[in-house]
C-alpha cells in the first residue's frame, strides 16, 4: 500500500507512488535530480524534488485501523474477562467482569455490523 499524506498548507491529500530520476532537462532542474511522484485525490500526478517532499509542509496520513482487527481483540478482550470471572453470586468483581466481558462482545458485534452496511452500500 502506497503512503499517503497531507500536505499541511493546503490540506489537500496525496498518495506518494515512489521516487523517479529525471533523465533530461530542459528547465533549470538538474538531470539526475531526484523526485517525489504524487498522485492527488484529483487523479493529477505531480513530481517534486525529493527534498522538497521532506520539508515539513507533507505530513503522513495514519491509515485507519482494520476494523475486524479491532472486533478480534474486543472478541479476545471478553473471553479473558469470562475466564477471570470466579462465579459467586455475592462477589461484585465477578459481576463486573461478566457486565465487561458482554460490553466487549456489544461492542465487537456493533463494530462488525457498520462494516457489513458499509460493505452493502458502498
């Protein structure tokens, strides 16, 4: 997967494709040069000299975290909160541990189904 990133004047969002060498120039670029290609949310590819892509005006773009991922470890997170639960009816730890454990999976299972409708309607 290619990084994106942002550029933090404009807030305008690039995918970084790679690093080329300019082969000739007929402009006051030097040949050899190396630069940055762009693709921008527009479809438009821009190149930039490679140093320019490292000036502080680019900023990486966290990609969000994978959403069955994360129902896997809440999935994880209530089995482990199931098992540390010695039943009593009178112990408040044990209660709390089930009413976290069901949270867990409420969570997971919501998470889950706003991936499906999402996957549905595009």
């Amino acid at each position: 997967m290619a990084e994106r990133v942002l550029h933090l004047l404009l807030w305008t969002k690039y995918e970084v494709l790679g690093v080329a060498e300019l082969q000739r120039a007929l402009t006051p670029v030097k040949e050899g040069s190396k630069l940055a290609i762009y693709r921008g949310d527009d479809g438009k590819l821009w190149a930039k000299d490679l140093g320019d892509s490292h000036d502080g005006r680019f900023t990486p773009i966290t990609p969000a975290p994978d959403p069955e991922r994360i129902a896997r470890i809440l999935e994880g997170a209530a089995k482990k909160a199931e098992t540390d639960v010695v039943w009593h009816p009178s112990d408040e730890r044990a209660v709390e541990q089930a009413r976290r454990a069901a949270t867990y999976r409420r969570f997971a299972a919501a998470l889950r189904e706003v991936e499906t409708r999402k996957a549905r309607h595009g």
